[in-house]
C-alpha cells in the first residue's frame, strides 16, 4: 500500500507541477507563443527551430502541438512550415529527460524544489506585474515537479524484488510490451513527461534494464499522438494533416528506436550497466528523435503532398476542377468544351451561394467565405486552362471564344465574393419596423433570387440573352424604386441616417450581384456554337 500511495502522490505531484509550469510559462509567455509559431513560417529550419526552443521552454509538447493545431486551425499557419514545428516539438520534448537526468537524480531535491515552491508562491502573491505573477507559478510548479519526482524514485526502490520486470525485456516481444505500456501510460496521463519520469524513476532504482527502458520512451513517444488526435475532432481539414503529421513522425521515430533497441539490446544491457543509466536514457530518448527528424527533412514534401490528399473538406473538393483534362488540349474544340462544363459546374455553385445569402440563411453564413475561396481557386484553374488552350493552334472561331470565357469566370468570381460580403447586413435588414419597407426588401430579394434561377446554367440549356436582359430591367425599375422608398423614410425620421446608409449598401450589394449574375448568363451564349448563339451587346 505504502507502494501504491507513493507512486500515485508522486505521480500527481509529478503532474500538478508540469500543469503549473507549462500554464506559467505560456502565460508569461503572452503573445510571444504565437508570434514564435508564426515566424515559423519564413524557412523550414525556423520552424524545426521554433518548435524544439518552445517546446523545451513550457515543457510540453503536447501544448506546443496543440497551440500549432489550433494555428493553423485558424488559418494563422501554413502546412508545410507547421510538420516542421511537430518534428522540432518531438526534440524539445527530450529536454524533460535532461532536465531529470541532469538535475532531479544528482541533486538533492529538497535542497532546493521546497524554496522554489514558497518563491513561486511569494510572486505569485505579491507580484503586481502579471508576468512576473505568471513566473512565480512557473517557478512553483518547477518546484513541485521535482518533490513529485522525489517520490516515484522512493518510491521505485527495492521494485525489482516484487516484480521480475527485467525478465521479460530479454526478448522483442518483452519490448514491444514494454513500447505498449509507455504508450498506455501517456494516454492515460496525457503527459509524456510524467511517463518519462516514471522511467527515469525505475530506471535510477535498477528496477529495470535499459532496453525495457527504452522501450517505454518509445511508448510515451507514441503515446503524445493521443492528445494531438483528440484535439482535432471537428478541426479544419488543415488540422487533421497536421495531427496526422505527428502520428506518421512518431510511429516512424518509434520504428527507429525499436530496431535499435532490438540491435544493439545485448551491448544495452550487459555492456553499458557501469555507465549512468539515466543520462544514456536521455541521450536515447533524443538520438532516435534527432535520427527520425534527418529521416522525413528530406521526405517532408512527399508527406505534406500525401497528407493533401487526405482528409479533405468539401470546400477543397468543390475547388478540384472535374472536367479540365490536359489530354485534350491538343483539340481545341473538346478543350473548350471542357471548359464550358467546368463553367457550367461553376454556375451552380455560386448560384447556390448567391441564393443561400440573399435568402439571408443563418446556417449558411460560416460556410460563405470557405465557398468563395473554393470557387476562387476553382476559377484560377479555368483561367489558367484558358491559356493554355490559348497556345495551341485556334480557328478564328475558337479564338473568340476564350477572352468570353474570361469574361464570364471574373463575372462567377464576383458573385461570390458578393455573397459571402451580404451576411455582415443580415441584421440591418431583419431590424426594419417599417412593415411597407420590409415587404418591399423581402419582394426584391424574391425576385432576385428568381433571376438567379433562371440564368444559372445547366450544360443543356440556358435562358436566352434577351430573356435575361427583359429581367434584370424589370428588377432594375423594382430596385430604383426601393432606394427611393429607403431614402425617402430616413428624410421622413423612420430611419436613422446610419442605418439608411446601411440599408442601402446592402441593397446595392444586391443589384450588382443580380447584374453579375444576368451578364455570365447573357455571355454564355458567345462560348456555345456559332449557330445557336444570341447577338451580344459590345458593352457591359
């Protein structure tokens, strides 16, 4: 019993004081976590950098690997720069290792982790400045982190006399048990620093030869994957590669060491027992880390290329071109026909957009902005496709064609980027008291979203260009008479000035997306054969 309660106050202690360290330094840290993650993104070097100076300062590179999740969640940090983060996350975990091997065994612990504690706690206290009260925490929980560590090595002595835990690393499958129970143990502490003190702790009591420890380093290595999975339930897809980044560096890292260990496990633990066990464990812990790191540096493109092919959104899907096929372009006529079909598709997506936000569907608003830059890169590929079939030997016929398919994708463009401005006047118009007004409004977006339907396109069919232009006349006579109205009650007082401009804004967001979407409609016509084409005007 007195076993049990030991090992499980120093493990709690052990923890208590990583919380408050790691929460200490990110605080007093403020902003310069996530300024240090950012500047990441100007070199790959800088990034592997940033990820081992941070993760060795707050002492957990699970928060390092989360915070960088959650960058790049946000959109704050780029793929390629953030796998280079987690693999310096994976070496500065090891500081843990030195810090214990180093210190928290050679030491006398209560010589000094007690007067940190009561330091700590005097800053913490009586410090105005709250970095300097954030410090304090770090320093007290420094502190507690070696009185923790204290108690599991008491509390290891004499192990190996009740439990025979040096027998079975005598074989790989002992050390694959042994890669399992590091890897249980962080999962269930969600700390790999408290899994490594556990080992260096065993370790330094004799309770178990190098290779089995060893092998749990590897395990709580591993076992760092659990957290950052976690964290990106519900994530942007951007998320889970980088999570899944992790997952693959570990599991290759952990392969690394495992062959090591079953290599070279006789001269482990015959030859090297006269030397420190727990500095070589250390210096084990961050050699196959080091080694897994030059392993992917150089495969680290072909990783961020794999991991892009997974895990994608259906905003990234919508913006895949589906008809633009390069082996076609060697014909002309079937490459624009390709192209028409990838207009046609980007008709109905910003149609759908256009709808959703004139309609003014709450549900839809977090969805506008990822929707315009899908199309916006979709609409990129179509122009890029434009001249490349502009490079191969046209008729006259085809050569007219291209500059209104140009002409038609900024027209699409324009439509979305409009759709996913509307939201922010979603409440001006849902706050007008004038029962008249709001008739009018609800009428005009009606008849809007009716235009919308009739333009989009289809690959079949298409209204024609005299229909089109009879109908956004129409809705050009019903919005003239709309702004009068609006104008007209904020002269009367029934609107405020402010809110009047507003509305109007809103109103003129509206039109020119309704004119948008009449003129891709009108032009259409100019990119079907010549013979069942409209007669276009020469200005728009």
């Amino acid at each position: 019993m007195g076993l049990l309660g030991d090992l499980i106050g120093g493990v709690g202690l052990f923890l208590l004081g990583m919380h408050l360290m790691t929460n200490g330094m990110k605080q007093a840290a403020g902003q310069g976590l996530k300024k240090a993650l950012q500047a990441a993104t100007n070199s790959p070097t800088r990034g592997l950098a940033s990820g081992i100076l941070i993760t060795a300062l707050v002492q957990s590179s699970s928060a390092v690997t989360v915070a960088t999740i959650g960058f790049v969640n946000a959109g704050l940090l780029k793929l390629r720069q953030s796998i280079n983060v987690i693999y310096g996350c994976n070496i500065g975990t090891t500081m843990t290792g030195w810090l214990v091997a180093l210190i928290g065994f050679k030491i006398k612990i209560s010589a000094f982790a007690l007067p940190l504690v009561g330091l700590g706690m005097l800053l913490k206290l009586s410090g105005n400045d709250r970095r300097i009260s954030h410090i304090g925490m770090a320093l007290a929980g420094f502190g507690l982190f070696f009185i923790g560590l204290d108690y599991l090595k008491n509390a290891f002595d004499g192990l190996d006399n009740q439990l025979p835990l040096d027998q079975i690393s005598h074989s790989p499958l002992g050390l694959i048990l042994f890669v399992a129970a590091g890897f249980i143990l962080t999962f269930l502490m969600q700390s790999s620093s408290a899994a490594m003190a556990i080992t260096l702790s065993l370790t330094a009591a004799g309770s178990i030869p190098l290779a089995s420890a060893g092998a749990l380093v590897i395990g709580a290595n591993l076992g760092t994957t659990s957290t950052a999975m976690l964290s990106v339930i519900g994530a942007t897809s951007n998320a889970k590669r980088i999570a899944a980044a992790h997952v693959v560096f570990n599991l290759i890292t952990g392969v690394i060491g495992v062959l090591i260990l079953i290599l070279l496990a006789g001269l482990i633990n015959q030859d090297l027992q006269n030397l420190n066990m727990v500095t070589l464990l250390a210096a084990f812990h961050t050699l196959f880390n080091v080694v897994g790191v030059m392993v992917m540096w150089p495969l680290t493109d072909r990783l961020e290329g794999f991991l892009k092919r997974r895990f994608r959104s259906q905003e990234e899907d919508l913006a895949r071109p589906r008809f633009l096929d390069d082996t076609v372009l060697a014909s002309p006529s079937l490459a624009v026909e390709a192209m028409s079909n990838e207009l046609s598709r980007v008709s109905g997506l910003s149609s759908n957009m256009a709808r959703a936000a004139i309609s003014a569907e709450s549900s839809e608003v977090t969805k506008l902005t990822a929707l315009m830059n899908s199309l916006h890169k979709l609409n990129g590929e179509i122009g890029r496709y434009n001249q490349r079939i502009a490079q191969e030997n046209l008729s006259p016929e085809i050569s007219s064609i291209l500059p209104s398919a140009m002409r038609i994708t900024r027209y699409y463009s324009e439509i979305a980027r409009l759709s996913a401005i509307l939201p922010k006047y979603y409440e001006i118009i849902d706050l007008q008291s004038d029962r008249s007004l709001h008739e009018l409004i609800h009428d005009y977006q009606s008849k809007t979203i009716e235009l919308i339907d009739s333009c989009e396109i289809s690959q079949d069919s298409y209204i024609s260009g005299h229909e089109s232009r009879l109908q956004i006349k129409q809705l050009e006579k019903q919005y003239q008479q709309l702004k009068n109205h609006v104008m007209q009650s904020s002269i009367e007082g029934h609107l405020k000035p402010k809110d009047s401009i507003e509305l109007l804004d809103a109103l003129s967001h509206i039109h020119r997306l309704a004119e948008q979407v009449e003129k891709a409609a009108r032009y259409w016509s100019s990119i079907t054969p010549m013979q069942t084409r409209d007669s276009i005007p020469e200005h728009d």
